[in-house]
C-alpha cells in the first residue's frame, strides 16, 4: 500500500509539471495581447508598450516560463495582470463558493440517484421502473442552463421563495444567507448530475441481480436484503465510484454555466473572466489548482475502489512478492 | 427532442423538489416610512472595475464605482455637462492664457486621514502623464509644461499653448494621496465613501465617509453587484436583490418594468454613440462619395428601433446633444436609396462593391452588422461580415490599422476632436477640419471654440467621415423606493450619494 501511495504522489508531481509547461505554452499560442484588456480607445502607441512592459510581456519567454516555475515551486501564482490582485487569493475566495457548490451538489445528485437508480432495476419490469429509467433518460437532454432559468423563473421570479443568483459580499459571515443562495444552483446542477448517474446505477445494480453470486447466496439461504447488502452493493459501487469521481471533477469546473445563470464568483467564472482578459497569470492559476483538483479526485476515487474491491489491491501481475 | 415533452419533465421535476426550496425567503425590502438614513443601497450593473486605479486600466466600471463617489478631482463635471468647483474654490487664467493658479479647498481629509495639499494635486496629475499611464485621458494634457506648488493651498499649472478645455480635463484627474500605496486594490480618496470590500467577480462595497468635508452621503453603504448577464441582472432587479441597474443594456427585457408600478424606468442622455467606422485611408473609402452613399444607403432610424424600441437618438454625426458644440445633423446624409445609388455610380460602382466588416462579438454589433448587410445588398454592395473579438479589435484596427470597415461604440464625450488627429484609427485626414480642432482648444472664449467645433462636425458630416448610426439611451431602471438616482450617464459615471430609500 505504501509502495502504492508513494507512486501516485510521485505521478501527481510529474503530471503537475507537466501541466505547467503545457498551460504555458498553449495560452502563448493564443491570438491576442494582454496589455489590450488594459487600456481603452485614446491610448497611444507609448502607453501600449508601457503596458506590455508593466506586465512583463515584453519579456523573452523562456524567462517568463522560468519566472513562472519558481513562483509556482514556491506556491506563489502571482498577481493577476488586470486587477494586480494576488491569483492565489482570488482562488481561494472563488473556492469558498465552487467547493461547497460542487459538493453539496454532488451529495444532492447521489442521494436521489442511488435509490432511483436502484427502483428503476430493482422494478424495470413493472411502469414506474420503466417511467424512472425514461425521466432519467429524458433528463440527460436537458441542457443546464435551461433547467436553472427554469428554476429561477418559478422558484424566483414567480413563487418568490429564492433568491435568482449572486452570492453575498461576506460570504459565509451569514451561513444561512449563504445557503439560501446556493439553493437553485445546487438543485440544478444535482439534477442535471443525477439524470446521468441514476442510469449508471441502474446498470451496474442490473448485473448484479443477474448475476451467479447473488443467486448462489440466496440458494445459501441469505435474504434478498442481506444478499444484496454483503455482494451487491459492493459489486455495484466499483463502477459506480469510478464515474462519480470523473462527475465531480466535471463539476468542479463545469459549474461556470451555472455560475453565469445564478452570477456565483466561482472558479469557473474566474477562469472565463481570466480567458477574456487574456489575463495568463490567472488562466494559469485557475488551471493549475483544477488539475490538481482532478487529480486529487481521480485518486480518491482509486483509493476508494480499492477499498471496496480486494482483487483490485491484489499485486499487480509480475511485481516483485 | 420534443420541446413539451422537455418542459413537462422540467416543471415536474421542479415540483417534486419546490420542497427542497421551501421556507427561505430572498425578500429584503422592508419599507419603513420616509427616508432611511443608514439603508444600504444595491446597485446592479454589467461594468465590473477591473483594478481601483484609472490610471492603471481600471475601464469603464471603475469611473462608473469610484468617480465622485470615491476619488474627488479638483472640478466636478455633473449630470447636465457643466463643469464646477469641488477640490478647487477657484483658478486664475494668466492674459496669455498659459499659467493657470488654482485654489484648493482647505479642510479636506483623505480616507487615511491625511490632509489635502497641493503636493497631492501635482502627483495627481503627474501619474495621468506618468510613461507607465494607461489613462484614457493622457494625451488631452499633452499641453501641460510644469507644474508648481507655492503654498499648501495653491497649485499653479503653465502650459505650453492655450487650451481651454484644461479645467473640464481636470474634471477627469483623480486626487489621490501622493503617500498611498497599491492603487489598484485599495484606495485613498477624499470622496464621501470609502471602498470597504472588494470582492473582484462579484461585489464592490462603498461605506460612508465619517470625515468627509462636504455634505455627508444620504445613505450609509452602497453594494455595488456585478453581472455578467443582462438577465441575471434584471432578474435580481425583480427580486429586489438590488435596487437600481445603472445602465440597461437589454431592451427587449425593458417591458416587464414598464408594465410594472413597483419600478421606474428613466431614460437619460447617454454619450455612447455606435459607429461604422470606414477605414478613410483605404480604397474605396478613401472616395468620400462611398461613404456618402453607405450612409444614405442605411436606414439608420430602423435599425436604431430594431435595436432599442423608442429610446435612443439619431444624431447625424458625433456630436450628442449634451457637448455645447451640438446640432442636428441627420439631414446631411439623409436616408435615401436612390441617392445613394447616384452617389455610387458617380464613385464609379454602379454595381457596387464588396467589402469586409470586422464586427465586435457582444452586443449589439453583430445585430448592427446584419442590419447593415441587408441594407447594403439593396445598393449592390456586399458585405462579409467578420466577427472579432474586443482584444482583436485592439490589435487590428486600432493599433495596426488593418481593416477596411468596422463597428464600434465610443463612450466618452467632446470626442468629436479625435477627427482632427489624421493617425486615429480611423484615418480620417482634413487638414482644414485638423487646424480647426487645433484652433478651437487655442480659442479665448468658449463661443469662440463651440463656433470652431460645429464647423469641425458640419465638415466631417459634409465627408461622411464615419457613419454615426445613433447614440445610445442611457437607461436607469429603479425600484420606486429609490430617489436621487442620477439619470444621465456621462462618461458612465454614477454617483450615488444622493441616493435615498425610503
């Protein structure tokens, strides 16, 4: 296991560098200058150049990447070209909105996805098993933008029960204020979630009822309920925990659609503002720490699907015993 | 994919889970009874600043946040286009008109508590100058040669020519502390507010100014909410998350508050015109005729009710009615096909031409666009329209003069003088209309320099310099709990201190 641990934090450092080269260079191959974000119709041709000087553009670009490493290997990701704010701060004040979001989203998503999903294998026999697996079906067409201007003109505009968007100034000085305003873009990106997971776990629950183990454990004499409890689920869960990881790295950034309709300051809204400001500090930094993220993910959904499943922490064929 | 089929599901769904929603309440409004001294005041708009300096590219939103309301200049352009004291009780203007004396109020603190002198006023205008200045308005102070501070109280400024508009451009020079540090996340002003928060991609806090040396704001906090989405936006106006949006920028959604009791719609002068801006160096509209007969060929008052309904104005040329050197010039080229067609044949394209228009991405350039395609194509002329973005702008028309034709709004006013510089982007060159803008800042009296710049706009009206298809509304949407609300948007600024809730 520690052997394990040892290489995947060691892949998570080579796959981070690497990143930090190719962010580099392929935000230098974008058209564009980011000294024209500063200025405004009456600049003159001095201060244009004044402004590529002031951001460093003007700069060689194997010195600007170098300059860029060390702050990175000191956890510095600089300040931002346009606003001159620290990347790293603002991050961190996008991520008091994003984490939350995401995760309270992702909780949403599998609290309705795991027991629908499981009716609609469970009874796909009988109308509401089929009626489940249609919805679900159904849902994954539904694009997200549409779904939150849905819940905003209900539950906004007409039953005035919710706020339609933003965030407070204070953030979670007043958690209950909040929450109050995470309350539609977490309904909408939960559902959203929930259409595609819900047939996941339909399918993975469907091989496991048909499978020989659970026969051969009810012809031993187990229930149906314990039968399923002590093979099913974990069976069930390997697939399942694999596409729940690449769900929640999707939605970690995926939320800027969200964002735009309930105009949240998340990550992912820095990042499109970063994008067209052609602001490479910030674009830099918002993609280094999503990588990161997804990384960390990608992991803890190994981790726990090794947990669940012994075989797949059987030594790997032909390492050393 | 069936649309209803979509629409069911969606709005069972939404029912299944109106649960989940239930028991939290967004309605804030409480309404006391006469006017709340200490009320916080949330104000929408789509103009986020992007830094706090204006010197350092802080854009539109940052004179829209902080002009007035948290920098002070020393002369204070209000709401009509007049000019008037603020930071200064008054100036002296030697005989030769090249050394101007200017008196600072005295009493005057900073947010930090610093006093105002005159040192801070010579910094002031010296990082407007300064070689790393991305101020918009450097080159007007091209003229100025020194600058000198007899006493605390006094500022004297010596020009190398005559420039009559030197007090109104120093209505656009922020007074900051000469001592402060990291101007473009923080701030020390003299105006009625301190900035408390900023939180960039969301919210700008304005806090009132217990030290404040004039009248103390009318209300004690003001939240500025910055938008991305025109619909977010009005949809917060509706749910009372804010309380007035400083500039509506969606006409179609201008009818829900209409209709409305609870809301006020203002329609204000705005100083933003939208241009066909022709490249003047480049055939064929380097031909006046040309231009002449595109803008006879465009029916400038459709598209403008296309666009806007009933608001906005037709102007004829770049002069809005609020700069003192306006008249009403949509006759020189009126709206006339057949004309047009003459114009064009007289040019030498009876069968038209085709040419490439490099058209901004956001609104409402490529609407614009495709109206003025299909207006053209009744001349014979095409049109491919090539879609840009604001950054490609910036680097292909404006800075390598790499077009032919494009679109663009311009915001700022007494702008008209930009036909007198030959190597705008544009590249409009009338030596005649060039000596007169030169002339007209030189002028003595004020008659003398609005007589010069009417000539200035007749001429290049007369060229068809540009095509000004109109000038924008300025839109001012408000609950009607809200008074003293400025409603003319010059230069997008917004001062807030007069704001009362009641």
């Amino acid at each position: 296991m520690l052997h394990y641990l040892l290489r995947r934090v060691a892949f998570l450092i080579v796959t981070l560098f690497l990143a930090t080269v190719v962010l580099f260079l392929l935000l230098r191959l974008l058209p564009g200058d980011p000294a024209n974000s500063l200025l405004s119709v009456g600049a003159t041709p001095q201060q244009i150049a004044a402004a590529r000087h002031e951001i460093g553009t003007d700069r060689p670009l194997p010195q600007q990447f170098v300059t860029w490493l060390g702050q990175v290997a000191t956890l510095n990701l600089g300040h931002s070209f346009v606003s001159t704010l620290p990347v790293g701060s603002q991050i961190t004040s996008r991520l008091v909105v994003t984490v939350p979001l995401t995760l309270l989203a992702f909780a949403l998503a599998i609290v309705i996805s795991v027991p629908v999903g499981f009716l609609a294998a469970y009874k796909s026999r009988r109308w509401y098993g089929a009626v489940l697996g249609g919805v679900s079906q159904l849902g994954l067409a539904v694009p997200v933008f549409w779904l939150g201007m849905l819940l905003v003109v209900i539950f906004a505009l007409k039953l005035r029960v919710s706020p339609s968007g933003g965030f407070p100034a204070d953030d979670w000085a007043n958690p209950g204020a909040a929450l109050n305003d995470l309350v539609l873009p977490v309904l909408t990106i939960a559902l959203v979630m929930s259409a595609s997971l819900i047939r996941y776990v339909r399918s993975a629950t469907l091989d496991v009822l048909d499978s020989d183990y659970l026969r051969t454990a009810r012809a031993l004499g187990s229930s149906f309920v314990s039968a399923m409890w002590r093979h099913g689920v974990r069976n069930a869960s390997v697939p399942v925990v694999s596409i729940l990881g690449i769900e929640l790295a999707t939605t970690f950034l995926g939320a800027v659609v969200v964002e735009s309709v309930f105009s949240l300051p998340g990550l992912g809204s820095l990042l499109v503002q970063g994008i067209s400001e052609h602001d490479y500090p910030v674009i830099q930094g918002v993609l280094l720490v999503s990588t990161f993220a997804v990384l960390v993910i990608g992991f803890l959904a190994d981790l726990t699907q090794r947990l669940i499943d012994p075989r797949l922490r059987a030594p790997h064929p032909g390492a050393a015993r | 994919m069936n649309k209803k089929a979509v629409a069911l599901f969606g709005a069972a769904m939404a029912t299944v889970l109106a649960l989940a929603a239930c028991g939290t309440n967004a309605n804030g409004g409480s309404s006391t009874g006469g006017t709340d001294t200490n009320a916080t005041i949330n104000v929408g708009s789509l103009y986020e600043p992007q830094n706090l300096d204006d010197t350092a590219g802080g854009g539109q939103g940052v004179t829209e946040a902080l002009n007035g309301n948290v920098y002070e200049s020393l002369f204070k352009l209000n709401d009509d286009g007049s000019v008037s004291n603020l930071l200064a009780t008054g100036y002296q203007v030697s005989s030769d008109g090249l050394t101007y004396t200017i008196h600072l109020r005295t009493g005057v603190k900073f947010h930090s508590g610093k006093a105002l002198t005159s040192a801070d006023v010579k910094y002031s205008i010296q990082k407007v100058l300064a070689p790393n200045s991305q101020s918009a308005r450097k080159s007007s102070f091209t003229a100025v040669k020194d600058i000198t501070t007899p006493d605390d109280s006094t500022v004297v400024v010596t020009l190398t020519s005559r420039s009559i508009s030197f007090v109104y451009n120093l209505s656009y020079v922020w007074i900051f502390n000469d001592q402060a540090k990291n101007l473009t996340t923080s701030e020390d002003g003299t105006g009625p507010y301190q900035v408390g928060t900023w939180k960039r991609g969301s919210t700008l806090t304005l806090k009132r100014f217990a030290g404040y040396w004039g009248t103390p704001a009318t209300n004690a906090e003001v939240v500025f909410h910055y938008f991305t989405d025109a619909t977010a936006l009005n949809n917060a106006l509706l749910t009372n998350a804010v309380d007035v949006v400083t500039s509506e920028q969606s006409p179609d959604a201008l009818s829900q508050f209409t209709s409305n009791k609870n809301y006020k719609v203002n329609n204000g002068h705005s100083t933003t015109k939208l241009l066909l801006a022709f490249n003047d160096r480049v055939a064929p509209f380097n031909n006046t005729l040309v231009r002449k007969a595109i803008t006879s060929a465009i029916d400038n008052k459709k598209l403008l009710q296309s666009i806007w309904g009933n608001y906005g104005t037709l102007i004829g040329s770049m002069v809005p009615p609020t700069d003192p050197w306006y008249e009403d010039l949509t006759n020189v080229n009126p709206y006339n096909v057949s004309l047009a067609k003459q114009e064009l044949t007289q040019a030498g394209y009876p069968n038209g031409f085709t040419f490439t228009l490099d058209t901004p991405n956001y609104d409402p350039h490529p609407t614009a666009a495709t109206f003025i395609k299909a207006e053209l194509a009744k001349v014979g002329i095409t049109v491919n329209i090539n879609i840009i973005t604001a950054d490609q702008w910036y680097t292909k028309v404006y800075q390598n003069h790499d077009f032919v034709a494009t679109m663009q709004e311009h915001v700022n006013d007494r702008d008209v003088v930009w036909y007198g510089d030959p190597t705008f982007y544009w590249g409009y060159n009338n030596p005649q209309v060039t000596e007169w803008v030169k002339q007209a800042e030189q002028s003595t009296t004020t008659a003398q320099q609005t007589a010069l710049l009417k000539k200035v706009n007749e001429q290049i009206a007369k060229d068809a310099a540009s095509d000004w298809l109109y000038l924008y509304p300025q839109i001012v949407v408000a609950n009607t709990d809200l008074s003293g609300y400025p409603i003319n948007g010059l230069n997008s600024q917004f001062y807030v201190y007069d704001i009362k809730k009641s």
